[in-house]
C-alpha cells in the first residue's frame, strides 16, 4: 500500500471527516499539541542544559531525569496523540510537506538519541568533565529545536 | 467594550508598531522565527510554573522546602514573561489587526495577568510552611488550568473573527 492509499484511507475516515466540518476542532486539538509540547521542550530542555551544565539544579543528573520524566512523557504523549490527529485533517497535504517529512525523521531520530543516552551515556554523567553528556546535551536542544521549528513551519507551508 | 476598541486602535497605529512592522514584515521567515522564539517562551513558562504548581500540590520535589523550588523558578518565569511580551508585541507588529482586533487577544491578556497573579498568591501562601495549606494547593490546580486556558486562548487568535467593522 502506497503512502498515496494511506492518505486517501485517512482523509475517508469519520475523524478526518470530523475535522474538516468542525470550525473549531482542529484549533483545539493544535492547542492540546501546543500545550503537551511545551511541556516535552520545556522539560527535556531542562535536562539539556543541566547536561551542559548551564544549570545546576542537582548534582545527581540520574535522579534529577527521574523527577522530570513523568512531566516529559505526559507532554509527548499529549502532543503525539494531538499531532496524530491533526495528521487526518489533510493526510495528503501533510505527507507531501517537507517540514513535516523532516519533523517525522528528526523524531525518530531524538528517539534513537533518547536510546544512546540511557545506555550509553548516562553512565557517565556520574564522572565529572566527562564530555559525552556534554555533547548529548548539545544534539538533544538542538534536535527538539528544529522539530518545533518545522512544526512551525509547517504551518506556513502546507 | 469602547474603551478597549480605542486602545486597540490606538496600539495598532502607535509610532512604535507602526515603525516596527516593516521590520518584522521585510523576509517570510521572521515571523515563524518569532513564533517559534514565543513558543520556547511557553515552554519556559509551562515548565517553571509546572514545577512550582506540583511543588505546592507536593506531587515533585517534595523532599526540597518550597523556598529553594520557588527562588529558582520565579526568576526564570519572570525572564520568559519578558520573552513573550517583546515577541508577541512583534508578532502583533506584523499584522496589528490580526491580534488587536479580537475579543480573544484580550481574553488571553487578561488570562496571563490572572494566571501570574494567582500563581504568585499561591507560592506566598505554600512558602508559610513546607506542606502547603489547602488554599495554596487549590490556587495551585487553579493556576494550572489558568495558564492551559492562556495557551488555549492564545492558539484561538489564528481562528477567531475580527471585531465588525475592523480592518482585517
């Protein structure tokens, strides 16, 4: 099935159908996606900047991750079910969108930095000056800045 | 309602918008790059006022005293109001009748000043002790729901109709 199918099956479906008559769902939903994530940057920024060391929250950055995440993945789940339905509005527009096919690949990407991090890195916060946390740090800001700035862009492209 | 038409009015074609809109205007990318630069902003926003809201309601960080949560996140609150205010007031630069003219920029107005208000009122009163006094937890959830509605009424400006008789 192309992603063409794909497009054309979402665009049929009762949400999609929903969100094109309706004048004010899809602006709810993109506030929920606004709101959940603020709380995903604001929160993984956080700890982005603890790793570079620009804030000094905590010593302990493993206990200071434990804290924030139920905040990090409460927004991520919001914004990717707001993001998801906003999707079916204009399947096609979106898939043909190089924002939006750039936002997807960065995320899966920040997926798989999420994934080095935790096995890889996070080991190593415990050692002082030690410069991978550092660079995570620097690729994770960099890499959810850009997503919100496609998403953004987006906007004015679709 | 007349005296909120006049100020609207009266923002929309004061000197300084007025000098300020063809700077935002002069490339397609620079109000995106302001929107963006806002949205950090809430970020900034919604974490800080998260964290003092869930330190009231002793849901995060309940092993540190108030005082230390809230002298590390009103400051940096304070910093991201200011953030908002000079990309917003940009944003608005760029197409003054778009915001101005519409009920739910001054919804939203009102809302953030509310919003601060109670979100200040609660941290004095949960700072008294280190498990918050009810009052404290209640403006606490209050606040909360008072900046979603700030976000809300902010996402809503790109979809509400102008005043009858507005330009644009």
């Amino acid at each position: 099935m192309s992603l063409d199918n794909i497009a054309g099956r979402l665009a049929q479906t009762p949400l999609a159908i929903a969100l094109t008559d309706s004048g004010w769902l899809f602006g709810a939903v993109e506030a929920v996606h606004v709101m959940g994530l603020t709380l995903v940057l604001g929160s993984i920024g956080l700890v982005d900047l603890h790793l570079l060391g620009v804030v000094e929250c905590e010593r302990d950055t493993a206990a200071f991750i434990r804290r924030l995440l139920p905040l990090t993945w409460t927004g991520f789940v919001v914004a990717a079910l707001a993001g998801t339905t906003l999707v079916f509005a204009n399947p096609q527009g979106y898939f043909d969108n190089l924002f939006f096919r750039g936002k997807i690949l960065l995320l899966i990407v920040a997926g798989l930095n999420v994934a080095v991090f935790h096995r890889f890195v996070q080991p190593r916060t415990a050692v002082s000056g030690a410069v991978a946390p550092r660079v995570s740090g620097a690729v994770s800001l960099a890499l959810w800045l850009t997503i919100v700035s496609f998403g953004r862009w987006i906007g004015f492209t679709i | 309602m007349a005296s909120l038409v006049g100020l609207a009015g009266w923002l929309a074609a004061s000197p300084l918008t007025t000098a300020a809109t063809p700077l935002v205007t002069a490339r397609a990318w620079i109000v995106p790059a302001l929107q963006v630069v806002h949205i950090v902003g809430i970020a900034v926003v919604v974490i800080a006022t998260a964290l003092i809201n869930l330190r009231t309601l002793g849901l995060i960080d309940a092993d540190r005293p108030q005082r230390q949560v809230q002298a590390v996140w009103f400051p940096v609150l304070a910093c991201a109001i200011v953030v908002l205010a000079l990309t917003g007031y940009l944003l608005i630069a760029s197409e003054p009748a778009r915001a101005l003219f519409r009920t739910v920029f001054w919804v939203k107005l009102g809302l953030i000043v509310l919003a601060l208000v109670v979100t200040g009122v609660q941290g004095r009163l949960a700072r008294r002790a280190d498990v918050a006094p009810p009052t404290a937890r209640l403006l606490a959830v209050a606040a909360g729901l008072l900046w979603v509605g700030v976000i809300f009424a902010g996402r809503w400006i790109a979809y509400a109709d102008a005043w009858p008789g507005a330009s644009a």
